[in-house]
C-alpha cells in the first residue's frame, strides 16, 4: 500500500477514541497514550503502510466505524490491527470486517491468518466464535516500562 496521509490521520483519530474507550479496563492510561503514540498515530501507520501493511476503515450508516490493517508474512496473514468502536459493536460490523480480511486473504492466496490479543482483552471470545483458537503466548517489552502480554490467535482458511 502507496503511504497515504489522510488515510493514516483518519484512522488515528478513530484509535484515539477506541482505545480510551475499550482499553481503560485492562491496560493503565500511560500504557494507552504510549501504545497510541508509539503504534497507532498517523505517523507510524504511514511508516508501517511503507513496510507493505495495508489498512482499512470500515463504515457503519455512513460513518467511520473502526479499523484494520494486515500484511502477508510469508504465506501467513498477520492482523495487525483490528479495531472497532464500542458503539458499533454487537451489530455485524466487526463480522464484516472479518469477512473482509477473510476475502483478502483468500484473494492474496493465503490459507492461514493470525493476530495477537491481549489476554485480559474480552475480545479473546469474539476471535474464537470467528474460527480463531489460542496457539501461544508472547510476553513482549514494547519500551516505556511496558510489556504487551498477548495470546497469538490462529485460524486456517
């Protein structure tokens, strides 16, 4: 994906807003502006579309409603981000989104498709109901005093 600058500043202000939103409950406030700053500002976006990640905004009755972006990992699909609004949720958008990645995947000739979940996230059982099961754990210090505690999530096409 060519770098696109507006692209990247829209999804960053929906970041913002998910983020404080649906991380307060499981991640310190510092750990959230951090992971914003660090992963999901238009900056950083930008440098990961130079890196070949290609992102997507989903729309709900005509407005933003979340995110995604992923990037072929040598015949994997990686799910590098996957974001919804609390709003939004419960009414088939985050479905569609990952019927989209599904058909992306599909159409790039990929059979496998994995992300990383924080495991006090509640969406664990989202990705399990969408064919995704726990296939390992990874403890990553992302910088700042901060460590990402994650499952990796895998589901076959």
């Amino acid at each position: 994906m060519k770098p696109d600058r507006e692209l990247a500043e829209r999804i960053s202000v929906l970041a913002d807003t998910i983020w404080h939103e649906c991380y307060a409950s499981v991640l310190e406030k510092g750990q959230i502006d951090y992971m914003l700053r660090t992963y999901h500002s238009a900056d950083a976006m930008l440098r990961e579309m130079s890196e070949g990640y290609d992102f997507f905004v989903v729309t709900d009755g005509g407005k933003d409603a979340g995110y995604y972006s992923v990037h072929d990992e040598g015949g994997r699909l990686y799910i590098s981000k996957v974001y919804l609004l609390k709003e939004c949720r419960g009414r088939g958008v985050g479905k569609r989104m990952f019927s989209e990645i599904d058909s992306y995947a599909k159409e790039h000739g990929l059979h496998e498709e994995y992300l990383r979940v924080n495991k006090g996230n509640p969406t664990v059982e989202i990705y399990k109901r969408s064919g995704f099961s726990i296939t390992d754990t990874v403890t990553s210090d992302i910088g700042n005093g901060y460590v990402m505690d994650d499952y990796v999530m895998t589901k076959r096409l």
